[in-house]
C-alpha cells in the first residue's frame, strides 16, 4: 500500500471510523487511483476473472470495461463490481504488466 494510502487509513481511524469502513474507503481510493489503467479482478460469482481498464469508481462499486474473460459473449462490455466482492485484484503498474490474451 501506497503511504498516501497509509496515511488515508490512518486519519480515518484516528476518527474513530470502523476498520470495515476504512477497508472500503482505502480500496475506494486506490481503484480511483488507478482509473485508466488496467486491471485483472477474481471474483467468488460470476464472471469469476476479468481483465479490463478501470473506467470509474462509484461509492464502492468499480466499473470496469472487460477486456477479457472466459465467457467471450461480454468481453468489450462494461461490468459494475461491488468492492467486497473482490477477492484479489492486481492494477497493472509498469514493470507488472498484465499479460493479454486475445490477439491484436
């Protein structure tokens, strides 16, 4: 995490905000960060894996424009994610690129 993140985290519990809301806002925040670049998020429900660019975050839902994914009948779509339901994301940062899977 980020110390502008850290820092976040640590005003917001210093108000003595509840640690669930905190997590929200602190993953709020780094998806808003991240708004444009791309991203790969697993999910527990369907689509399961995504991979595509962060195109906004609204309250604690991402929208995100898939790119790929293993049902190909929405990929090019727009998907909105609640944030507790992500598992694990990984934002692609230079030197950490995310692969891609369909052909050019």
């Amino acid at each position: 995490m980020s110390d502008h993140l850290h820092e976040t985290a640590r005003e917001l519990a210093d108000k003595g905000m509840a640690i669930n809301d905190i997590r929200q806002a602190v993953l709020s925040r780094t998806f808003e960060d991240a708004t444009g670049k791309r991203v790969l998020v697993m999910t527990p429900f369907f689509p399961f894996l995504i991979i595509g660019e962060i195109m906004n975050v609204k309250s604690d839902f991402v929208i995100i424009k898939i790119e790929t994914t293993h049902i190909q009948e929405i990929e090019g779509q727009r998907i909105r994610i609640h944030i507790d339901d992500i598992d694990v994301f990984h934002i692609e940062e230079e030197g950490n690129p995310i692969p891609s899977f369909n052909e050019d």
